[in-house]
C-alpha cells in the first residue's frame, strides 16, 4: 500500500473507531506492524494531525479546522459520486439536491488533483425505468418526523383502496426499486407496519412525542423480524402494511 494511502487509512481508522484506540487495534485494523504504526503516528503529528495519548495507553484525535483537507482516493471518489448520482432515480427533489450540494461542498475541500478526479469519474448510474408512484404529502415533514421523534396523524388509502385515518409513530424509511415504504408503530393496530408513502394521503403533525420510545420500539421490531420465517422477512421489507402476512 501507497504511504499516502496507508496514512489517510490510519486517519480514517482512527475516526471510526472509539476513543481513545488502542496501539494494537490501529496496527490491526491498518494492517501494519506496531512499529511502522508509531512511526506512521508521528508522521501524521508531523503534518499537523492533533492526535494525542501514546503507547499503551491509546490514541485519541483531535479534529482541528486549521487542518489541511480532507483526502480520498480515486475509488472512493468514484463511490461518493455514484452513491449521489443515484439519488435523482428515487422521487425525492429534495433529497436529490442535498446530495448534489453536500458532494460540490466535498468537491471544494479537495487538493486539486482529487478535484479534478471527482469532475471526471467513470462510474454512471442505469437509470431503470421510472415505475415509482408519485408522492403526495410533504416529505420534509415525514423526515422531520422521524429525526425528532414526534407523532404523525395520517389519512391512509390502503391497498383495498379503503381510507383510514391513523396516529403513527415513524421509525425510518426505505426505498425500494418501485416503492418507497415508511416503518412506523401504528396507534390504530397497536402494532409495527409498513406504508407505501404514495398511499399517504395526508399528512399532519401530532403534538406527541415517542422519544423516550424510540429505542425500545426499533429492538422490539427487530426481535420481531428475527423471530418470522425467512420467506415472511422478505415479504415484511416490501409489501405495504404486513408483519407476518397481516395487511395494515
């Protein structure tokens, strides 16, 4: 491995894991011996990295603007662009411009090389054809939801075409290849269900808040899955409003 390589690998390594990190494990994880890792450790002190504590006691680092930027390689360049690139496939403008301005925000902290690089990846996205139902309601408010864990009150028109006005609790969203599906804890069922959003026909904030629920929730529902046949599993992820077959 490149030495420039091998040390943004330690960087990233030492970022990633929990603080501080032990001599062992960054030898380990960059697979290198632990005298090449010291020596590599006072390279990156040398170059500016503010990384404290020593051998035997762990490593702990610092993150200083003054810092020179962040450095990628090519390959992860060309990931970074195509994980944003695909974004435009999957019906959601906001989403797609928000990708599309946090990697030109990358982009500009690049050195000029790796710049030039991310203007000319190599890597493009097959656009499939679009089969996604258009979405109704306002999706700042479903993903607001979601990360401040407050109630929503939703008029839903399931797949019998009969409406249902429901408390939900949203727990996350997934997109599919042609469906875009919510996990949310339903007041109406007293269960965990899966709704097509494109179903959703309205949409507004409740005053409730399910925070001090959230964690127990997400366990609850993963022991849940664990516990349903394979085949129910799979089902479970794409088809709206199940848990083990049931419709919502």
């Amino acid at each position: 491995m490149a030495r420039t390589d091998r040390l943004m690998r330690l960087m990233d390594t030492i970022r990633r894991l929990p603080q501080p990190v032990t001599a062992e494990r960054l030898a380990q994880e960059s697979g290198v011996s632990l005298r090449q890792l010291y020596r590599d450790i006072a390279t990156l002190r040398a170059g500016g990295a503010l990384i404290d504590g020593a051998a035997g006691v762990g490593y702990t680092l610092t993150e200083d603007p003054a810092l020179p930027p962040h450095s990628f390689t090519r390959l992860e360049i060309e990931a970074l662009s195509l994980a944003i690139s695909s974004l435009e496939h999957i019906s959601d403008s906001v989403l797609s411009e928000a990708g599309t301005n946090a990697l030109a925000r990358i982009i500009a902290t690049l050195p000029d090389e790796q710049a030039r690089q991310a203007m000319h990846t190599v890597t493009r996205t097959w656009r499939r054809p679009d089969t996604r139902p258009p979405v109704k309601i306002d999706m700042n408010l479903l993903r607001e939801a979601c990360w401040e864990e407050f109630s929503l009150i939703i008029t839903y028109r399931d797949i019998q075409n009969r409406i249902t006005n429901r408390v939900i609790w949203p727990l996350g969203m997934s997109y599919g290849d042609d469906v875009l599906l919510l996990l949310a804890h339903c007041q109406l069922r007293n269960d965990y269900r899966h709704f097509h959003v494109s179903r959703i026909e309205t949409i507004e904030r409740h005053a409730e808040s399910f925070r001090p629920k959230r964690v127990a929730l997400l366990r609850d529902y993963v022991a849940q899955r664990k516990r349903e046949p394979a085949s129910q599993q799979d089902e479970g992820d794409r088809v709206l409003g199940t848990r083990s077959g049931h419709p919502g």
